[in-house]
C-alpha cells in the first residue's frame, strides 16, 4: 500500500528521517512529499529542500520525494494514495493534526491519517529549533544530517 508524507520539511531533521525510515517498513511505497504553500514564508526554496530530503534519503529504495503546491486531496486522488502519514511529537501537535486528518477525511473519505510516534530521541526537534540554535552558533549536528548540517549554515553566511 502507498503512502504519503506531506510536511514543509524545512529543513528535514531527524525528526523527519525517522519517520520516513519507519514508515517505509510499514508501507510499499512512500511519498515524501514537500507541501509548497505561496502564502508561507520558508527559509529554504522548494529546490533545495527536496535536494536536502533526496540527499538523505537516496539509501532507502522504497522512497519517492516529489513537491506539491495545492490541496493535499488532490495530490491523493492524482497518485491513488489512501494513506497519509503524520508524526505526533506531544500534544500540542494534537489538536492541528486531529483537525487536518478531520478536514482531509471529509474531504477524500477513503483516505485515512496514519500517525506514528515520535522516537523521544527527537520529541523536541523541529525545523524552527535547529534554524534557532544555528542562528545563535549552537552544535546541531545531533538533530541534522550532516548535509542539512552544511546548508543550513551556509544559508546562515548569506
Ligand atoms: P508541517 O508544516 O506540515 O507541519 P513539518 O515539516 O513541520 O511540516 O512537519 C511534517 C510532519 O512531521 C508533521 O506531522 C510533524 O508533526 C512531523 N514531525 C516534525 N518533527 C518531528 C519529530 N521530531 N518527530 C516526529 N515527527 C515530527
């Protein structure tokens, strides 16, 4: 069965990775798919954050990095995918995601929002974390890939 990971991945931590190497075990095929959203600001284009995600992720077969600029429904009955992909880190993250996967469903009722746990190794990591603590100079590489690792402070010199 196929699924698809949706997120902004800006940049992919291993937070993310996890995610995906977890769910390609679960699912034939998986979708890393970076939303695009004109009305968002992001620190990295949409070119170099499906570079970073292909980067890491080139070792995994069952993989297929793709971008998407629109309702994330549409990018479901386009492909065939029934199964979208979350990752829950505390219960902050409940309440949107319960209201996404919500919206989705009535949306596309055959597709459902299958959430994985975070491992706690990376309960607290997001991409606005890392990009804070490079900002001010801080060691990231425990929460990034090292290619991610590179870019992010080379964006920083900018
Ligand atoms: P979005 O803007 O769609 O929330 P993100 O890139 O921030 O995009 O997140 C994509 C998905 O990955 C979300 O479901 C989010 O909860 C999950 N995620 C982010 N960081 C982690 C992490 N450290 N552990 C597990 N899941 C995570």
């Amino acid at each position: 069965m196929k699924a698809i990971y949706p997120g902004s991945f800006d940049p992919i931590t291993f937070g993310h990775l996890d995610i995906i190497k977890r769910a390609s075990k679960i699912f034939s095929e998986v979708f890393v798919v970076v939303m695009e959203n004109k009305r968002k600001k992001y620190t990295f284009s949409l070119e170099e954050r499906i570079e970073m995600i292909k980067e890491c992720t080139k070792d995994i077969a069952n993989i297929k990095v793709d971008y998407f600029n629109g309702l994330l429904v549409d990018y479901l009955q386009k492909n065939k995918i029934d199964v979208i992909i979350r990752g829950l880190r505390a219960v902050t993250d409940f309440e949107y995601e319960l209201q996404m996967a919500m919206a989705n469903k009535e949306m596309c009722p055959h597709t459902d929002t299958v959430f994985l746990m975070t491992d706690k190794k990376y309960s607290f990591i997001s991409s606005s974390l890392v990009k804070e603590v490079a900002y001010f100079g801080g060691d990231i590489s425990r929460w990034v890939p090292k290619n991610v690792e590179k870019k992010l402070i080379q964006k920083l010199r900018e």
